[in-house]
C-alpha cells in the first residue's frame, strides 16, 4: 500500500487547532491559519505511534520546498521536537510544526486524509496554491 499527496480545492471539515505551550501564534490566528480534519488527526497519531514518536515532545512536520513540476513541492515528515521559530499547533493532542518561511505558503491550508479503494494518502487543500500538477505533490 503506498500513501499519496495530492492537492485538492474542495471544502473539507477540519477541528480547530488549540494552541500548543509555547505555540508562537495565537489561538484565534491558530484556528484561522492551518486546519487538520479528523481522519489525518486519527491517522498522524496512528503513524506516529508506529514511529514511537512521543506526542508531548515530537509531532508533525509540514513544510514546502522547491522543486517540483510546478516549482514548489509539500514536504511532510516526523519530528521529535519543534524547532526555535516554528509555529506550533495543537489538533486532537496532535502537534504540527511549521517552520516560518514554509507558513507564508501554508497559511490557510487543510490537510485531510483520505482512504479509499482507489487511492490513499494526505490531501493538501491549499487556498495559495493557484496550479499543481498531475501527480498532486508539487504546485505554485
């Protein structure tokens, strides 16, 4: 079974993020700037579980980087802590680390989780990105 990003423009249901101790923004800009739906809550603690990733310590890592068919690709991965700048939020008892630059890019993101017949993996439904190509892990 393999997991696949791709970036989708629909609506999604997403909880609202709490903020972390110590998170670097707000509550009220938390809830606004990243959302995490319920199934890829379930499915990052499950993962990190598999990983022996300790949830008061380490979390989720979501990034951007260049590269790509459309110039900039998702980057997603496990971290056993925050990093001094990053934005730190809390979904479920799920932490997500965002380093500052990659925040200009995923503000306002959804990521969802889908498992279906046909396809499974993290949906990244990003309002900034304005194209992305076929394969769903790179956009501009």
């Amino acid at each position: 079974m393999s997991n696949m990003v791709t970036i989708e423009s629909k609506p999604s249901q997403a909880i609202s993020a709490a903020p972390a101790p110590g998170a670097a923004a707000p509550a009220a800009a938390a809830a606004q700037s990243l959302q995490v739906t319920e199934r890829a809550v379930k499915r990052i603690r499950s993962a990190m579980a598999k990983e022996g990733i300790s949830p008061e310590e380490g979390g989720l890592r979501l990034g951007v980087m260049g590269g790509g068919c459309s110039g900039l690709s998702y980057s997603i991965k496990f971290d056993t802590r925050p990093r001094e700048r990053d934005r730190v939020f809390e979904f479920d008892g799920v932490r997500v680390f965002v380093d500052p630059k990659s925040f200009l890019y995923l503000s306002g993101m959804t990521l969802d989780y889908e498992e279906t017949l046909m396809r499974q993996g993290f949906n990244f439904i990003n309002p900034n990105s304005s194209r992305s190509c076929g394969c769903g892990s790179s956009f501009s």
